[in-house]
DNA sequence: CGAATGACCAAGC
DNA sequence: GGCTTGGCCATTC
C-alpha cells in the first residue's frame, strides 16, 4: 500500500504472489490471466522487477518452466537454489516441472 | 500527452 | 530444442 502505490495491478500482483503455497510455482501469464487480463503477463513480469524483497519472487517463472533469471545473482543467491530448497521439481533440462509444482490459483480477491 | 520500457507469450524458422 | 519477430498494455520519463 505505501510501498509502490503508484501501481494498482502491482499490488494485485504482489497480493497472489504473496500467497503461493511453499513449494508451488506460477506463472506470469496465469497471475495475469487471473488479474482479467490474459495479455498483462508482461506487465506481471515488470511488477516482478520492482517486487519488495520479502515476497516468495523466486516462485514465479515463465510459462513454459523455464527461470526469468536463471544464473543470474539475487539477494546472495539465485532463483533456481532458493527453489529446490523448497522441494520444487526440476526436469533434467533445467525447467521446473510444471506437472506436478504448478500452483493453481484458488483464491478470491 | 507521446515515446520508450519491460523478470512475457505465441508463432515461425 | 533454440533463436527471432510481432504483439501486448500498464508504468515511466
């Protein structure tokens, strides 16, 4: 609310962010799908770039499982590690296994 | 207010 | 499977 108020889809975006279940991962498209708007998985991913250090970031990732920023530094370390810590599925290619770690959204605004 | 930006997505090669 | 192109639309400058 004081913090970035300037985007209200931001908020909506750090409000479902804020409550992926440990161990789940979503996508960009589906938290903008959820938000109404199919087509906003851009702006998601943006929102995302400025998100407060104490949402679970790392448990978003592209639609096809693959990291945003896999390899790249944050915070001390990196998307992929903070992950496995929690016991999300990696496929020998390197994604995330969307099967049986994708979290489907269920919650009312 | 117009132009640029972006941690995306789908389609095509 | 990977790289390129076009489209999308709220936020920023």
């Amino acid at each position: 609310m004081s913090l970035m108020e300037g985007g209200l889809f931001f908020q909506r975006v750090y409000d479902i962010v804020e409550r992926i279940p440990l161990g789940k991962v979503v996508t960009y498209g589906s938290i903008a799908c959820y938000l109404g708007n199919p087509r906003n998985a851009r702006m998601v991913g943006w929102a995302m770039h400025s998100c407060p250090n104490f949402l679970p970031w790392h448990r978003v990732i592209l639609k096809n499982g693959k990291l945003p920023l896999e390899g790249l530094m944050v915070d001390g370390t990196n998307q992929k590690e903070l992950l496995l810590e929690e016991g999300v599925v990696f496929l020998s290619n390197g994604f995330v296994d969307l099967e049986k770690c994708l979290w489907q959204i269920k919650i009312r605004l």
